[in-house]
C-alpha cells in the first residue's frame, strides 16, 4: 500500500507542477506575434464561446455557397479548399469548432471520471475502516489510479485560448486536489494502523 501511494504522490506531485508551469508561462507573447497577418487565426484564438465561432462559421458558409453559384464545375475543380478563399475561412472555423467541441468533451470526462475516483476512495474508506479492508482497497486503489489518470496532461494548445485555459485550470486544480487527497489518504490509513498496534 506505501507503494502505492509513494507512486501515486510522485506522479500526481510531476503533474501538478508541469501544469502549473504551463499555466504560469500559457499567455507570453512571442515576437512573432506583431506578425500575424491572418484575422480569422487571431479570432480564433481569442474567442469566448462557441457561438461566436458559430456566427462567423456561418457567414463563412454562407460565402461559400454565394460564391460558388457564380463558377462553373472547371473552376470549382481548381479551387484549393485549404489555401483559397472562401473555403479557407470555412476551413479554419470549422476545424475551430470541431477543436472546442472536443475540448468541452474532454473537460466533461475529466470531471465526470475524476468524480468517480473520488466515490471509490470514499467508498472504499469507508468499507476499510469498517474491518472489511480488501473489499476497501479494491475500492480506493482504482479511486486513486481513475482520480490520477484523469487529472493527468494530455494538453493541446490549439484552437481558443480562453477554452483551453479552462481545460488547464480543471486538469490543474484537479491535481492538486488528488494530490491532497492522496496525503489525508495516507495519514488516516497510517494513524488507523497505528490504533489497531
């Protein structure tokens, strides 16, 4: 069981302080930035919600179809749908859309997962501590892995700023929390065992 916890503690430990780093160093500017010459990548970027990106997807969209009502099929076939305009705009709000749709999934696993973790610990507690200890460590021990695991990085920075800033503060406030956690863990386990000699 120390084993575990030791474990537990230097993965938890690793990944609260590589978040915290990344949040500490998220928003510094780059020289490159008084470059940016693209206005829908720094739309993007700075968005606060999906229906903004929304609103100007469908504008883009809209763009789209008007202009090809006005080509014919060859022209059409020598469009390039990445770089050429409208279809880039589309492009780029679309893939922003997908990205932030993602990101709000993973945001709803982290915290749905984590929760669970936490019901096993105390579950599992609460059965240890009620003489049925393996039966409360078969609990407390997927508790720990589901609560780790879920808090872990698994960080993308693309897309919205302001969505992956909050998927960083729940991975890292969830850290520290585990973290916690971990340590009231084992100094009731330690002082359960020390009342039982």
């Amino acid at each position: 069981m120390t084993t575990l916890f030791i474990l537990g503690m230097i993965t938890v430990t690793t990944q609260t302080v590589r978040h915290t780093y990344v949040r500490c160093n998220y928003d510094r500017p780059s020289v490159l930035d008084n470059y940016e010459d693209d206005e829908v990548d720094a739309e993007i970027k700075t968005t606060g919600s999906l229906d903004s990106l929304l609103y100007h997807f469908d504008i883009a969209f809209n763009e789209v179809i008007a202009f090809e009502i006005s080509k014919t099929k060859e022209e059409l076939r020598k469009v390039n749908e990445y770089r050429d305009e409208p279809y880039s705009t589309k492009t780029k709000y679309k893939n922003a859309i997908l990205d932030w749709e993602q990101k709000e999934e993973k945001i709803h696993e982290v915290i749905v997962f984590w929760i669970i973790g936490s019901l096993l610990i105390a579950l599992g507690c609460f059965l240890y501590f009620k003489k049925h200890k393996w039966l409360g460590l078969s609990l407390i021990i997927p508790g720990i892995i589901q609560m780790i695991w879920w808090s872990s990085p698994s960080l993308s920075t693309s897309g919205s700023h302001i969505e992956f800033l909050k998927f960083l503060n729940i991975k890292l406030s969830f850290s520290v929390i585990t973290l916690l956690v971990l340590i009231g863990l084992w100094l009731a386990l330690k002082r359960n065992k020390e009342i039982e000699h």
